[in-house]
C-alpha cells in the first residue's frame, strides 16, 4: 500500500446531514431569498447565490447548501434506476487530442501528502431572483477572483478560501440593480464548506484523481458513472470535465486519458477562434446545452494547449433570455501551485 493510499485510509469523516434534510433546507432559503416574483419566472442553471457568489465547486456536478449557516457541497441528484453501462465511442476531436499529447511537456505538479494544492480563478455568473431592494425580480452578472487551499488529500472540508468580489456587469436587457457589487472587496480566510455530500466518484482532490484510470476507455466510463442514458447523461458527463480541470489537478496520465475521453461525449465540437473569460485568445472543444440554449466552452491556449478555462455563450436567445452571443458565466484558471500550510479561517459567524 503507498503512502497516499495509506493517508486516504486513515482520514477521518464528518458525519454529513442526510440528503432530505438538505433538500428541504434548500427548498425552504430558495423561496425565501428569491421570492414569490422569482418563482412565477422559470428557474436557469444560476441563481442568486446565499453567501459566496462565486461558485466554489464546479458546475453542475455540484450544488451549494445553505444549512444552519453551514455551506454543504451535495452531489447530482441520483439518476435512472438501473447499470448502465457506457462503451466509449470510436470518436475525437483535434482540440482534446492535441491537449492530450500537451500535457507531456506541461510543467508537473506533485503534490505530497500532507500539502494543498492552490488555485487562483477568476470567474462570473448569473445571477438572478430578487436582487432589487424593492424584492423585484432582476438578473446580473456577478464577478469574483478567489483563492482556494485544496487539500491534497480528502474531501474539501479542510479547504480555506479567499474570495475577491469585483465590480458586476449588467446583464443584457437589465438594469444593474443597486445591490450588486460596483466595488473591489476582498474577504478573510473562510472553510470552502462545512459538509461535502458528493458521492466518492464525484471527489476531485489529488489524492483521488490520481488513482483514476489513465486508459481513455477506462476515464469515459469514470465520466458517465451513474448516469443513465441519451441527452442529460451527455450533458453531465461534459460537465464533469470540467469538475476535473476547474480548482482541480490531475497527473498527467490522467489528464491525458481525461481529454481523449471528454473527445469522444456526443456532442462536442471545435471552436476556433475563442477566448477565455479575461481575454485570452485560444481554440476550445464545446457543447452545446439545448435545455439552456448555451454552448459550453473548454478553451486551450493555441500553441501550448494548456487548459485556460471555460466559458458559456448564448446561440439560443429564446432558451437563454439573452442575446446571442453573449457570455453568461466563465471561470478561468489564472494559477495553480503547491504549499505546505493553508491560512488559517475564521469562525462560522
């Protein structure tokens, strides 16, 4: 047994509440933050966010409770009853191909036992629901930079965080109501969350990725897990590639199969001329979301194919409530390294 094994054996747990207590929580703060004018409107994929706007696990893998005070990560709903089982289709595309062969020249993190891997991000999203002083249903974009302390080991209750709010943008065809941010602010080391409810397969510290298959057959699979079949298990699988590159890190074996894998997910094609969400120019693999009329963008520099990060554009102005073309969220990756220690944060208030 190695080391890093060993470590995952012996970490201790934090009893998690149960499932249906935080649903019913959750239930409970949405229609009491967002109102009845928010519930007449169809719900998207964001919404106004309970304390940190900007989301600190991925996507649509994950989704944030607020319980007591407590942040909570749970994991995606179960799917249809039933194995189901995923056969890797024999398909690619250039973008994910090239990534694939890149990250052998890539610099190589190793973290070791014990260490925290450290992401800088910067991301927006869309925020909506009651927003207005007034309680009036509104939408706008909110932008944050954070830094987060990841243990390489374990899941994210001993992960601290340092969230920078930045000013928001309005959003197409709304006004920028007055509670949104207009300044730059910069918050205290707090815990990530207080409870992770995803299930083993969903965990994203190093520590588990790096036991991950590092054949492509064997990482579509790890993808599809759980999940049932046609249009919503494409959707989720996508999705999870970004849980794996987004405030994540895989060895380079891993990340290679990861992107050969992500290549074959029905769906996904190439964009050429892209770009992240702070202006750098790249190429990305995408997909198109039809229920949310967005298409999903994982950009890649150009010439060294290293990951730059992810971004969501409207080609659906009916299904997104926005004009075609524009980008409602995107989350780039501005550093990732390794530290010894993690600051320190401060009491749930």
């Amino acid at each position: 047994m190695d080391e890093m094994t060993l470590l995952e054996n012996l970490r201790s747990e934090v009893p998690p509440p149960e499932s249906a207590d935080l649903r019913r929580v959750e239930e409970r703060l949405t229609a009491a933050i967002t109102g009845s004018a928010a519930a007449e409107r169809p719900r998207r994929r964001s919404s106004v966010p309970f304390r940190r706007p900007v989301v600190p696990l991925a996507a649509a893998g994950t989704a944030l409770v607020l319980l007591g005070g407590a942040l909570a990560v749970r994991g995606e709903e179960p799917g249809p009853k039933g194995h189901v089982v995923h056969v890797m289709p024999n398909r690619s595309v250039e973008v994910l191909d090239r990534a694939a062969e890149g990250v052998w020249r890539q610099r190589e993190l190793r973290p070791a036992p014990g260490q925290y891997l450290v992401f800088e991000t910067e991301s927006m999203a869309s925020a909506e629901g009651a927003v207005g002083e007034d309680g009036a249903y509104g939408r706008y974009l909110h932008r944050g930079r954070r830094k987060v302390w990841m243990p390489v080991q374990g899941r994210s209750l001993d992960a601290v965080v340092v969230d920078t709010v930045l000013p928001a943008r309005r959003f197409p065809g709304y006004p920028l109501p007055a509670t949104a941010p207009r300044t730059t602010r910069t918050g205290r080391p707090e815990r990530l969350v207080d409870f992770d409810q995803r299930p083993e397969h969903l965990r994203t510290d190093y520590a588990y990725l790096s036991r991950l298959p590092t054949d492509p057959q064997g990482m579509y699979r790890h993808l599809y897990t759980g999940l049932g079949e046609g249009e919503e298990a494409h959707r989720q699988a996508w999705s999870r590639v970004c849980d794996l590159l987004c405030q994540a890190y895989m060895p380079a074996a891993q990340r290679a199969a990861l992107f050969r894998a992500a290549g074959a997910i029905p769906g996904v094609t190439v964009v050429r001329n892209a770009e992240d969400g702070i202006g750098r120019k790249g190429v990305a693999a995408a997909r198109v979301d039809r229920l949310t009329g967005e298409r999903r963008e994982y950009v890649f520099d150009p010439e060294t194919y290293d990951f730059l990060g992810e971004r969501s554009v409207v080609v659906d102005a009916a299904a997104a409530g926005a004009p075609v073309g524009t980008v409602v969220s995107y989350s780039v990756v501005l550093k990732a390294d390794v530290s010894d220690s993690a600051p320190t944060p401060r009491p749930r208030s």
